[in-house]
C-alpha cells in the first residue's frame, strides 16, 4: 500500500513501524501525532460499521486516551514488502509515522526494511531520524545502498550534535531536516552534509519562525555548496504564507545517479 505524500521534498510515504515518543524541543507539536489521532478515528468509524479497518487499526493502539503518543511501537509485517510491488521509481519517506531508529525497534527489523530498501534500485528512500547516535551505533550491521538517504532533525542549537552523529554513519547521501527551525542555527559545520531542508512550524500551536535565521542557513549552505530547500514559512494557515524566499522558490535537491544490483531479503 502506496501512500502519496503532500510533503514537498518526498513523493511517497511508506511505513513499517508506527508509533514514537517525544524527545526534543522539535516534538511538542508532533504532526505525525496529529494524524495518527485522524488516522486512528477513522479505523474506529469503520469499526462502527462492521468493516474492517485493516492496517487503520495499529494507530488505535499507539495512542493514548487523549490522543497523544503511549510510548508503543508496531512492526508492522505487511507493510513491510510494500515497496516490492511498486514497479515505477518514486521517492519514499520511510517512517513518516514513526522513527526506525528508535530505541525499541530492533535491529533486526531495521536490517529487514533495509534489506527491502536494498531489493529495490528503482526507489530512492529518505530515512529520518531524531536518534542519529543508533544509526551510527548499527551502521556496520546495514547494508548502505546508494539509494538510501539517511537524515536527521535539527530544530535549534541544543541538538546540532546529531549532524556530527549522522555523519558517523556510512550512507550516501546525509541530509538534515531543519523542520520545525524554531531558533537560530549559525556557523553549522555543513561538511559531508548533501542536502538540507529548512521549514517553519505548521498547525496549531506553531512557534515562529524568524527570517533571518532562513536567510542564515540559506547563505551558509550556498558557501559550502550544499543544496538547499525551502519547505514553508508555516504558520497555523502554511497556504497563506507560503514557500518564497527572497523572490524565489528554492527546491534544491542532492545530484544523484546511480545503479544498485539487487539483494536477496
């Protein structure tokens, strides 16, 4: 099951485990949390009407009674192959519900989604992770096919030693989400960094951002050539403030091209 995503940097979103916690700043007004609560609303309507509600039931059991995340996480088997089916090439965010890399997903589950990553060339897939310091602690054990990305998020200065965490591990292209930027981020050390993505808090409850914090990391990424792009200004209504910066729309991507010989799972 193909779920196609809104999200401007990515094409589809795939999921083989659900359910997180909040460990920074950058969570407190977790979207994933957000549409867990709609997507877990819906299983329970379909439920009412005596229809199974299929893969919709995992996000019933991964929240709490007032909707906020319970600490439980589902490895989810079926979704598991997911990609194997899915002939044309796209672009995946892996994980848009969840972290693989949290704590309590195993590592023998992670080397089952990356041996699935490894099976399929064709995809290009953007891991995302607040928990670089596991990825770099699994790296030996995954196999690091040029077509996964591996990324973290960088909300403010306090956590800006993920970037150093990420550059630990081996893939091929690391990237940073700086998504919700919610202070300033000066003089960051951009080396071995392919790509970065600066966004401001959407939805209720957003923090603001300021403009020249943009502007600072847009520069500091041209200097050290590193591609640049611009998600949101954000806001509670994003429609309205839009993607220009300075007169433009920036959606830089990493330039890549390459082949992969498929592996057995």
């Amino acid at each position: 099951m193909a779920t196609q995503s809104s999200i401007e940097w990515t094409e589809s979103t795939w999921n083989p485990v659900i359910g997180c916690d909040k460990v920074s700043a950058g969570c407190k007004h977790c979207y994933a949390e957000r549409m867990a609560k709609r997507l877990a609303s819906m299983a329970r309507a379909l439920e009412a009407k005596g229809q199974n509600p299929g893969r919709l039931s995992h996000y019933t059991k991964v929240l709490s009674k007032n909707h906020k995340w319970n600490g439980r996480l589902i490895q989810d088997p079926d979704a598991l192959l997911d990609p194997l089916g899915w002939r044309a090439p796209r672009t995946i965010f892996v994980n848009s519900m969840s972290d693989l890399f949290h704590p309590d997903v195993p590592l023998v589950f992670i080397r089952q989604v990356f041996s699935v990553m490894n099976r399929c060339p064709q995809h290009t897939f953007q891991i995302l992770t607040k928990r670089p310091e596991i990825t770099a602690q699994y790296d030996a054990e995954l196999n690091w096919t040029p077509n996964i990305w591996m990324g973290t998020s960088v909300e403010r200065a306090d956590v800006v030693s993920r970037i150093d965490d990420l550059r630990r591990t081996s893939a091929h292209i690391h990237f940073l989400s700086i998504e919700p930027l919610i202070g300033p981020l000066n003089d960051l050390d951009l080396s071995h960094i392919e790509w970065a993505i600066v966004g401001g808090e959407s939805g209720p409850g957003a923090r603001p951002m300021k403009e020249s914090w943009v502007r600072s990391l847009r520069d500091q990424c041209l200097a050290a050539d590193v591609p640049f792009f611009f998600k949101q200004w954000g806001g509670i209504q994003k429609h309205r403030t839009g993607r220009e910066l300075d007169g433009r729309i920036w959606d830089e991507m990493p330039n890549v091209s390459y082949e992969v010989d498929a592996v057995s799972i």
